[in-house]
C-alpha cells in the first residue's frame, strides 16, 4: 500500500539531465521528480509518493482525494487536527 498526496506543479526544470518539478502541497513547495510523468506540466496536479510523481490528476481528483485524506485524519482521535493541505 502506498499513500499518494496531490499537489499542484509550479515550474519544471531539468536537473542532471531528470525532469523535476517545484510542487506546492497547501502552501509547501518541494522538489519532486517527474520521470515518471513526463507530460506533466506547469498548472497540473500529480499524484506524489516518496518524492516522485506517479501520475497527472485533474483538479477535481485532487479535490476529492484531499477531502478524503482529510476525513480519515480527522476520524483518528489521538492527532484529530493534521496538517493537510486544503482543496484546491
């Protein structure tokens, strides 16, 4: 199993010859790769697990992930206040 976070591409660059994109996740931005989503572009939402972007999304699958994400946290009763990023 493996947990994929939305977030929404800033700018691409090519560093070492890789496709890496700045990534905003709720105000965060980081570095993540695109190797595996070539045909992501500036303004897309990709799915990012472990630093590398596994696939393009559209707005409305952030969305829905997020708020998912959100209502499983929520639902924990030890930390009921996470930090996840808001819907976009």
């Amino acid at each position: 199993m493996c947990l994929g976070i939305p977030g929404k591409v800033l700018e691409i660059k090519l560093q070492n010859d890789v496709p890496m994109g700045r990534v905003e996740f709720g105000g965060i931005v980081k570095d993540v790769c695109l190797a595996y989503t070539p045909e992501a572009a500036a303004g897309d939402y990709v799915l990012v697990h472990v630093g590398f972007a596994i696939s393009v999304i559209d707005q409305s699958e952030a969305a829905e992930t997020l708020a998912f994400i959100r209502e499983i946290a929520q639902s924990d009763p030890v930390s009921p206040n996470p930090r996840i990023p808001e819907p976009p």
